[in-house]
C-alpha cells in the first residue's frame, strides 16, 4: 500500500514503506471531530468554533502538505514556505476563537501583540515549528520520538486541553515504536503533521513560551544547517560505514555528536533525545515559574 524506499543507515539499505505518517493524520482527524461532535461543556467555544474543530483542521492541512511535499520532493526553498500555507486554517479559526493575543516570559513579563499576533505570531510560530521539526530527523526514531517528548511535556502542563491529544499521542507512538525498530517511515506527511500539532496545540493552549523552550534542541540543528547554507554553500552530511556514524564537521546536530566520534544510529538517536527530554524539563520547570 505504501512506497518503499530505501534506508540508508542500514546493512545492504533495505527498502521500508514510507509515508505512513498518514495514519496518524486520519486517526487524528477522525477522533478530533468526533470529540467535538461529542464535546462537553468543559470546552470552551467561542463563535461555534472549538479548540478540537482547530486543531483537527490544522492536522488535515499539516498532513496534506506534507503529502504534496512527498509526491512532488520539493526544494527546501520552496517548501519552507509551505507551513505559511497551513497556517491559514489556524489563523482564520484562531481569530473567531478569541485566544490570547500576548505571551508570557519570565522575566521580561507579558508581551501583548494585539491584532499583530494573529496575522504575523501565529504563521511565524507555524513556520518555525513545522520547519524545525521536519529538518532535525533522517535517522529511524529521530523523527517520532522527539516530537513525542514535547506533545508529552505540553500536555502535562496544558489542563483540559490535554484532552484533545490523547488518541494522536498513543497513534503517534506506535508510529514511533515501528520507525526506531527501522520497520517504517512516517514521511513528509507524518513531519508536517505533527510539526503543526505541536503548533497549533501550543497556540490553542496558550503554551507558546513552553513550546519554544522544547523546540531548543530542533531550532540549534536548524540554525547550524542554514547558516552553513547560506555563508559557505555546504551542507551537513554523515558517514555510514555500515555499522557506526561518523562525520568530519559540524554543521547540524548529527553531524555535532557525531564529529570524529563514531556512533551507531540508535546511539545519535537516543543522545538527542535526551537533549529534547531536557529541554522539555526545562519547560515543565518555566511552566511553575509562570503559575
């Protein structure tokens, strides 16, 4: 049923169905209206749109685009734009659903956007996520554990709204489970998605500081690689000797833990790993500093 393509980071690279990040798309859509078919009245709604009805929308857009990504391969250059596409479900339901227009930081205090943080914070939130998390992955697990980490830590901090992940959270790490056995690919399609949950979740909930300190580890990897990019023309690669990783420079995260220090792929995935687990702490810590 799904594409096969090969997986570079193993012995005689072994064709693996990619794409099934889809699945998480359906099964997240499909629980999220019907949980606002059958939502209580502990949800608030405002001008008959719902936090479930949101963030439902935004999944059914985040997996389409990453679909396109994967039937067309586009350029970076080109598909680093298209999270500004996706978010226009958020912004357009986001505005009828009367959330807060500031976010809150330790020690600089509240900062109000007024009508700015609906048209230039929610897409540029969207951005950054959806683009961070779909750079930082190529290794299997790396792209499902990691986001798992952080949907963790924002819902434990996130009240009610937690509810709205509890079907796409145990989806996902089933997912996660196949891709760090090295039995699947969730694709473009599964990135895109839950790089614009992780978004569209944080907005709803009004957890945009926390979600910033989870994504540390992703915005490093994402710096490294652009402004490789752009000052020198060179991108970040690794070696596979056909047991262990090993990379000559530093130009992204992998390539940094990897630097003149061979590792097996489930060693790089699990030591970043750790480095998202700590960086959600840290937001599970900002969290109580804010109550």
């Amino acid at each position: 049923m799904f594409p096969r393509v090969p997986d570079h980071h193993k012995p005689n690279k072994p064709l693996i169905p990619s794409g099934l990040g889809v699945i998480y798309v359906v099964v997240s859509a499909t629980y999220l209206f019907l949980l606002y078919y059958f939502q209580s009245a502990e949800f608030e709604t405002s001008n008959n749109v719902s936090p479930a009805l949101t963030l439902a929308v935004c999944v059914l857009f985040g997996g389409f685009m990453g679909l396109l990504d994967d039937w067309m391969d586009l350029r970076w250059r080109y598909k680093a734009f298209f999270p500004l596409i996706a978010a226009i479900p958020l912004v357009s339901l986001a505005t009828r659903l009367g959330l807060r227009t500031s976010i809150t930081v330790p020690v600089l205090g509240t900062i109000d956007f007024g009508v700015y943080y609906y048209f230039l914070m929610v897409p540029l939130i969207v951005t950054i996520t959806t683009n961070t998390v779909n750079q930082l992955g190529g290794l299997n697990g790396l792209e499902t554990i990691c986001p798992a980490i952080i949907v963790i830590g924002l819902m434990v901090v996130s009240g009610l709204h937690a509810t709205l992940l509890y079907i796409p959270l145990i989806v996902w790490l089933l997912l996660a489970f196949l891709n760090f056995r090295g039995k699947i690919f969730v694709g473009n399609t599964g990135s895109f998605a839950i790089g614009i949950t992780l978004a569209a979740f944080a907005i709803i909930s009004d957890l945009k500081f926390a979600l910033l300190i989870s994504l540390l580890p992703y915005i490093l990897n994402s710096s490294m690689i652009l402004l490789n990019y752009f000052f020198f023309r060179s991108k970040a690669r690794v070696s596979f000797d056909g047991q262990r990783l090993v990379s000559d420079h530093r130009k992204s995260l992998i390539t940094l833990i990897t630097y003149r220090r061979p590792l097996t792929e489930r060693q790089v995935v699990m030591i970043i790993s750790l480095l998202v687990t700590a960086s959600t702490s840290a937001t599970l810590l900002a969290q109580l500093l804010l109550l």
